[in-house]
C-alpha cells in the first residue's frame, strides 16, 4: 500500500511517498520540498514519482490556510489519477488564551500524541520552530509555547558569537 502525506507550513509545502512493508512499518520511498512560489515545479516532481504507482490516498495538513490547500489540492487531483484527498478533523477541545494564535499543526500533533498514548501528554517538536505543547484529560488542548529551531538558533549564534560557528 502508498500514500502520500502533505506538510504545508509557512515557506514550504513538504511532501513524501509512503510505502507500508510490512503489517507495522512503513518506509518513504520518496520526498521533497519545494517553497510557496514554487509550488507547481514541486507538484510536478511528485506526480514523476508516483507516474504508474497505485497510491491509496493523500494526507495533507497545513497552516496557510484554505486559498494554499485550494492549490495544493487541485494540483493533486491532477496528478493522481483520482486518489482521494484526506485532511485531518480536530476533535481536541482548546482551552488555551488566544487559540488562533496556534498553529493547526500543533493542535493536530497534540491530537495524535493523546491518541497513541490515551492519557495527559506534552508535546515537543523541533523543527524550524521549537514548540512544547500541553494536552490534559477530556482531551483538551491546553496550550504551549513555541522558541526558534534548533537550525535557527545555530545559525543566530554563529552570527553574533565571535568564537562561535553555525
């Protein structure tokens, strides 16, 4: 079985062909990356990369909102060959501050970290943010707070410290 996963962040839409190998374990067999403006070059690439495979579905989640998964999704259907189109429903009730001040993403990852593990959870993801996330019985979302990334932090010291490199 194949699918492919969409990750739509800010600069960048993010994407990988999956292939289950076994009964437990799926493996990517391809992905790329490419940013907003390049958006159809991207597309394009993926459809070469699944040209003549079965694909079961796409999975897409993003945080630009509906005009960018509009895009995203048209230039899927395509280059599928009608595959379905799947996005994530949240069912995590918020109980933060400011809740559209978080990221779907966020709100998503703490939605499956409470899903595998069944109980309270707290969250940490380092990618070009840092971000630690809080999820507390019901399941409820409770908030978080969000840092530069690893890749950024370096790169900011490397610039300011004399003695420093990135």
């Amino acid at each position: 079985m194949r699918w492919v996963t969409f990750d739509q962040g800010n600069s960048s839409l993010k994407w990988c062909v999956w292939e289950a190998t076994s009964q437990d374990r799926a493996v990517v067999q391809h992905h790329g990356r490419c940013a907003a403006g390049a958006l159809q070059a991207g597309l394009v690439e993926l459809g070469e990369r699944i040209a003549g495979s079965t694909i079961e579905s796409a999975l897409y989640c993003g945080v630009t909102g509906s005009e960018m998964t509009a895009q995203v999704r048209a230039g899927w259907e395509m280059i599928s060959g009608g595959a379905p189109w799947c996005e994530p429903r949240e069912t995590l009730a918020v109980e933060c501050e400011d809740p559209e001040r978080v990221g779907r993403d966020r709100r998503l990852a703490a939605q499956g970290a409470y899903a595998l593990v069944s109980a309270s959870v707290i969250v940490v993801d380092a990618g070009t943010a840092l971000t630690v996330d809080a999820v507390g019985e019901g399941p409820t979302f409770l908030g978080g707070a969000i840092a530069p990334g690893p890749e950024v932090l370096a790169d900011a010291l490397g610039r300011a410290g004399a003695q420093l490199f990135a």
